[in-house]
C-alpha cells in the first residue's frame, strides 16, 4: 500500500507520497503562517519511518515554494529535485532565496526525461525505487530552451515545469505537470507520448491557461482529473467535460490510497460527494471523509 496526498493549501500546490519502499516524496511547498505547523508536524510523522526522502520541485513560482526555507530549516532537504535552470527573480524572498540555495548546491539532482537514480525509480542495496519517472523535460527542445532563457531573466517560470508520473506496482498510476501553460504543450505536444494514467493533477491548478491538449488527454485517458485551487472563475471545467473531476477547492485534503488494482479516495470536506466512484464502505481514514473507490 502506498499514499498519495493533495495537501489543501489554498491558491497553490503541495503533495507527498508516502511510498510502499523505504521512500517518502514531497512534490511542491505551499505554506503559510496559519498552516506551516500543522503540515510540517504531518510530514515528519509520516515519513518518520523511512529512510530516503525526497523533495521534488516543478518551478520556483511562488504558490510552489512559499515559505520553502521554513520546510527547510524543520525538516531539513537532503534531496532536492529540480529542473536544471538559472531562474531569476526582481524581488527575491525568502522562498527563492532558499530555492536557488538547494538548487545550486551539492542537494541538488537535476532531472530530464529518463533520467534515472537509486531510488527514484532504480532498487539496489536491499531498497526498492519509489517508482517515480520523468516524460519531460527534453533538454534539447528549442521551446523547452526558451522557456529556461525566459526564467533565466526573470519571467514566468511556468514553462520550465516537468512532467513526472508516479505507479505503485499493479495499482494506479499518477502524473504531474507543474504549471505547464496551454500554449506551450501545443508547441511540444509532438515530442512526447504520454502513457495511460489514472489520476491527472491539471497543470496550473486546474486554469483554462493551462488546459491539456486534446491528444495527450487522448493518450492518458484519465479516470480522474484533479482541478486545483485556482479561483473558481479560472478553472476550466468545460476543457475536461468529458472526464471525472474532482475539484480541491471543494474537496480539501485529498487522499489516494493506493492497493493492488484498485484506489480508495478520501477527502477532508464531509459533504463532499461524487457519482462516479463504487462504494465499498471503507469508512473514515487519515482525518479524512471516505468518497469512494476506484478499479484501475
């Protein structure tokens, strides 16, 4: 069994995975000074019983690092995961501060597509991967290129954004994108194929500016699109009309747990209900409301 949680954090994004192998994976940082506790306090005593944890960085948007020097002097980094980049930013925070600090320094692992490493996704020395791997970036892309040269001089980093997926053996599979902007998946959208997946984290929280080409939707064919915490009057509901949906705004916390050929899902709003999930009365789990399962 593993867990995938969706941390509601407000207008911006946080995950972790904890997973069946000695793994544990932090995938953003989105804290504030009414829940920097709480969450930190949650992801020590999770990840107190394994040996190798990660944190896995899409961009340095602000919404994506907030407070990341918080999380760092807690819970201090080890692993820090991000796309190879020279980011700038006018006015520097203390989230980017600490940002370019892992991201420059002997912590860092810059990824790619393929890219490979004990244990992200390689076992070795008595200690299983944790199954995650990267589609993108291709770091020879012109686009991809441009978006980095962009950053470089202190525009959106939005674009330099990966696409990373995560499976458990024969239960379901998950992907992530960052922030990736409509217009720039159009321009790559040739380069890569994209696998089957299960559950879809919309890129930029959900945005019509950040709505998935119809041919890797196509591709992925997910049973389930998570729409993030934009505002509600910039998620695009009608660009994945024909898929499930949940939406965090509405949801809170979600939890994924994940169990051979099958996901049972959880999330922190009690009314909170859907009509497209099987009801197998797993009952309350994780300080969470149980809404309901998925075959995969």
């Amino acid at each position: 069994m593993s867990i995938v949680k969706s941390i509601s954090v407000g207008e911006g994004d946080m995950f972790y995975i904890k997973h069946n192998s000695d793994n544990f994976t932090i995938i953003d940082c989105c804290l504030s000074d009414e829940n920097r506790q709480t969450i930190v306090d949650e992801l020590k005593r999770e990840s107190k019983d394994k040996n190798i944890t990660r944190f896995i960085s899409t961009h340095p948007d602000d919404d994506h690092i907030q407070q990341l020097d918080y999380l760092d002097d807690n819970m201090p980094i080890w692993n820090f995961y991000c796309n190879n980049n020279e980011a700038t930013k006018n006015d520097e925070t203390e989230s980017f501060k600490r940002y370019r600090s892992l991201r420059d320094g002997n912590k860092a692992f810059y990824t790619y597509r393929g890219c490979q490493r004990k244990w992200m996704n390689l076992s070795g020395d008595g200690r299983d991967s944790s199954g995650i791997n990267y589609l993108w970036p291709k770091t020879d892309n012109s686009d991809y290129t441009d978006a980095l040269e962009k950053a470089k001089n202190g525009k959106s980093p939005n674009n330099i954004s990966p696409i990373f997926s995560y499976k458990l053996n024969d239960s379901g599979k998950f992907i992530w994108m960052g922030d990736l902007e409509n217009s720039f998946m159009e321009k790559i959208k040739s380069e890569i194929a994209l696998p089957k997946v299960n559950i879809l984290f919309a890129p930029h929280h959900g945005r019509k500016s950040g709505l998935v080409p119809k041919e890797w939707l196509d591709q992925m064919s997910p049973n389930i699109v998570i729409l993030g915490e934009a505002s509600s009057k910039d998620l695009d509901y009608n660009g994945y009309d024909n898929y499930n949906k949940i939406t965090q705004n509405s949801a809170g916390d979600i939890v994924f747990e994940c169990l051979t050929d099958k996901i049972h899902i959880y999330v922190s709003k009690e009314n909170y209900s859907v009509d497209f999930l099987s009801n197998e009365k797993q009952g309350n789990k994780f300080g969470c409301y149980y809404l309901g399962s998925l075959s995969v």
